[in-house]
C-alpha cells in the first residue's frame, strides 16, 4: 500500500508539472530591427486587432529597465508606430539599455476611455510577462504617455488596482506628457475642444469617473507630469494632479517645457534640457532615491 501511495505522488506531481508547463505562454522569439536592436511587433494582448503593442529590444536584455509608451490622438485616432510617438524616444532609450514599448489601444466610437484604460491594464500585464521572458526586470518599469495617451497613463496610475486585477504588477513611476486632462471635472466645467465633449460626453458622475484627479488613491504611482507652457490650461492641471498626488501619498513633480502640445511629444528623446530633465526623473526612480 505504501508503495502505491508513492506512485501515486510520484504520478500526480509529474502531472502537475506538466500541466504548469502547458500553461505557460511560450517564450516569444524577437526579430531582427535595425541599428542593432531586436523587436516583437504586433504582440497582441487581445483579441481585438487594435490590441497589439510592439516591443523594441536592446543587444543585452538582461536585467533592462522598460519604457511602455501610450500614443494620443484624441481618444479617436493614433498608432504606436508614428514617428513623433516612437523615432527619438526609442534612439535614446534604447541607447541606454531600456526595453522599449508602444501600445496600441481600442479606439472611440467602438471603446470609451474606460474601456481604453482597462486596455492599456492589459497591455501592461502582458509586457511584464513577456519582459520577464526575455530577461528584462519588469518591475523597473515606467509607464508613458502623450495627451490622450498621457490621461488614459494616468487613469490608471491613479487606479493601479485596476492594473493588477489584470495580472500586472507594480511599476516604478507615469510620466505624463501634456495633458489637461488629468483634472478632467475642472476641464469639462470652462470652454474646451469639441474632441472632449465626444470623449467624455456632458455627465459630471462621468467625468469623475473618469478624472485621474478624482479617481487618485493612496497607492497611486508616482508622476512626473509634463506640460506646456504654451497652453493656457495644461500647466495649471498638472499642477492641482501633482497637488492633490502628494496629499494622497505620491510623489509628484510638475515640469513645464517651452514646446508645443506636438512638441512635447516630438522632441523628448532628443538631445535638449527637456529630455535630461526626464532622464534625471526616470533614473531617480529606478534607483529608488524618489521613493516615500
């Protein structure tokens, strides 16, 4: 009886294993880039052919840091391969070892920003196992985003519940990339662009909703927010986020820039104060120096 009781241990261990062997996703196999770099492109999350993200690969894989970038367009429009999204923040990161990597989303009129939010959870859940994978560090990992792409970033940094109910884990920081929409209650209340009202629609309860501001708790990741001093309501928002992100416990910095909306998006990653100011941000977290 004993040594049946063994073989039955023995067998059902082994068939434990091999179902956890099954059930692990394969490891992706990168393709050659360009300027040495490797790439997984059109890595889907989902099932839907908008839910796709490319992953850029530095030569040593080992132990890098991860860049997740969040296109904008309006809510309605974008792609995670346009030029000003992806071309000098890839050349520089990547230049510095990070594992960089641009998300495409669901879009309106088919998914409403909450629905874009919980995308982007599920992008971010998938990143870190496929960067885990290839040998990244997964949890020094900041999350991007410009405009549409900067207030779907920090909805759901504000929220990271949200992120690992969808299997992610925790990241070190969100930068922000101009964008007024971070204290959506008080952008909804003074005269706005028409693109705000298609997103958003006239519903205060639907605003905070969908407002990083209102939406911050206590576990909030940290932020830097950028903005541009060129726009009249951009800088002041960053501000009352940053304000009311330090209240709940985060750190949060405001970092004003003389660039256009499309600037701020174009020239980071270039060689200019702008992008040493967002290194010296982004090094300052992985290093844990900006850590409460």
């Amino acid at each position: 009886m004993r040594y049946v009781s063994r073989g039955l241990a023995a067998f059902m261990i082994a068939l434990v294993a091999a179902l956890s062997a099954l059930a692990e996703p394969p490891t992706p196999s990168p393709q050659a880039y360009r300027d040495g770099l490797h790439w997984l492109p059109d890595l889907p999350y989902g099932d839907h052919p908008r839910q796709r993200m490319d992953i850029y690969l530095p030569s040593v894989t080992q132990g890098a840091p991860v860049i997740a970038m969040v296109h904008g367009g309006a809510w309605r429009f974008g792609d995670k391969r346009h030029r000003a999204v992806v071309k000098h923040k890839l050349a520089h990161w990547s230049s510095k070892g990070f594992i960089f990597a641009s998300i495409n989303y669901r879009l309106l009129p088919d998914a409403d920003p909450s629905v874009q939010r919980d995308d982007i959870a599920r992008a971010l859940a998938h990143l870190q196992t496929t960067v885990g994978q290839l040998g990244g560090d997964a949890e020094r990992l900041i999350l991007m985003g410009h405009s549409a792409g900067g207030h779907l970033a920090a909805l759901l940094a504000a929220r990271p519940d949200i992120a690992y109910a969808a299997g992610a884990t925790p990241w070190r920081a969100t930068i922000v990339l101009d964008s007024a929409a971070v204290d959506l209650e008080t952008l909804m209340g003074a005269p706005h662009a028409k693109l705000y009202d298609a997103a958003f629609g006239d519903e205060p309860k639907h605003w905070q909703r969908l407002s990083p501001l209102r939406q911050l708790q206590p576990n909030a990741s940290d932020f830097l927010l950028i903005c541009s001093q060129r726009r009249d309501n951009a800088c002041p928002a960053a501000q009352r986020f940053a304000t009311a992100a330090e209240a709940a416990g985060s750190h949060a910095e405001v970092s004003p820039q003389p660039y256009t909306h499309t600037g701020i998006n174009a020239r980071l990653g270039q060689a200019n104060a702008y992008t040493s100011a967002v290194d010296a941000f982004i090094q300052r977290q992985l290093s844990g120096s900006d850590k409460r």
